[in-house]
C-alpha cells in the first residue's frame, strides 16, 4: 500500500496534463462523496454515509497531498485544485436532483367538482396517499388535497 501512495505522490509531483487532470477529476469525484454522504447522512442512511466517507477521504489526502507538495512550485495546480472543487459542487447538487432521495409534500386547492374526485381516485390508484378536506372559502366551497411523497415522484404528481 505504501508503494502504491508513493507512487501516486511521485506522479501528482509533476507537472503533464496527465496530472492536472488527475487532480481536476479527482477533487471532482471527491467533492460529489462528500455531498452524496451529506445527503444520505440526513436521509438516515448512515451506514452507506459512513462508507462513502471513506472513499471520499482518501481521495481528499491523495488529491490535496499531491496539490500541496507543489504548489509553490505549480501554482496552476491550486487553480485546477480549486476549479474542480466548484464543479464537484455543481455536480454533487446536480446528484441530489437526479437521486432525488427525501420527500415532498404538496398541497392543492381545486373546486369541489366530479373531476376533483377522479383526480383523487386517479392518484390513489397509482399508489399516492392523499388526505382529501373539505374546505370553505368566501365564496365557494373547494376541496384541498394535502399528499407526502418520495421526491423522485413529484413530477408524476404534478
């Protein structure tokens, strides 16, 4: 192991491209972890969390060592080091979209109508819990649907 982090440290010393790219999709890759394992962590996915975090931090100590053992000499290394960290946000967020984990919670107001409750029974049957009220306005009455759904389905609701 010893051998391998030697190896990889006397690579990250250079200055190719080969090395900036390493660096760029390193601290990319690391970046991401970090925001899947905030997200999973406040999921109370902790286990998973744990897991990545390891990963991420070892990408940490690898990448950023490498940075930082030349970057008196390379400066365009901490540029690279710290461009690939706002990408690594952008794509971390960009993640969290696309997993979607969490939940959402909608609520409508529609006229109390024949196609208000087809809308309910339509969704029920596709396996959304819905809590349908009764509601009174100034001048109508009308009815509010109130539903808690996984994330990732909100665009099937909507």
């Amino acid at each position: 192991m010893n051998e391998l982090l030697q190896t990889i440290s006397d690579f990250a010393l250079g200055n190719t491209i080969w090395v900036y790219l390493f660096i760029f999709f390193g601290k990319i890759l690391e970046v991401s972890f970090g925001t899947l394992r905030i997200v999973l962590i406040n999921r109370g996915e902790r286990t998973i969390g744990s897991l990545i975090a390891i990963v991420e931090i070892t990408l940490w100590l690898v990448i950023a060592s490498g940075v930082l053992a030349g970057f008196r000499e390379d400066f365009l290394k901490g540029v690279v080091y710290a461009l690939a960290f706002a990408c690594g946000n952008y794509i971390g967020s960009w993640l969290d979209e696309l997993l979607a984990f969490g939940l959402s919670s909608v609520q409508v107001v529609l006229p109390d109508t024949q196609e208000t409750r087809g809308i309910v029974a339509s969704l029920r049957e596709k396996g959304f819990g819905i809590t349908s009220l009764d509601v009174h306005g100034r001048d109508d009455d009308h009815c509010m649907l109130l539903m808690t759904m996984q994330r990732k389905r909100l665009p099937e609701v909507l």
